[in-house]
C-alpha cells in the first residue's frame, strides 16, 4: 500500500483502527462458524457450510 506513505498521523490512526474493526468481524464471524461446528448439529454444519460455499463462489 503505497499511498499509506503519504497519509497523515490522523489518517494513519484511522486507517489502523479500520483495519483492526475488520479483523475483529472477522474474528466474531469465525468464532461463530467454530461454536456452530462443536456445538450444532449435522444438519445445521452442513447448512451453514452450503451457504458459505455458495457465497465463496459468486463473483
């Protein structure tokens, strides 16, 4: 990410702080998908497997 060179102190923090509530949704997100995996049952893993997958595979 080049254009990050250029930012300001400000604009740095923010682009930080955004990265970090990205890779907190994703954390929350996959620590669903392991609860919904130890504690679901057959049918709602494969459930939320297919949607997944089909989401994976769009465009």
């Amino acid at each position: 990410m080049p254009d990050i060179l250029d930012y300001t102190l400000a604009q740095l923090r923010g682009f930080v702080d955004a990265t970090a509530r990205q890779d907190a949704a994703r954390d929350a997100r996959l620590l669903s998908l392991i609860a919904i995996g130890t504690r679901g049952d057959a049918r709602n893993l494969d459930q939320t497997l297919d949607r997944l997958t089909d989401r994976a595979q769009r465009p």
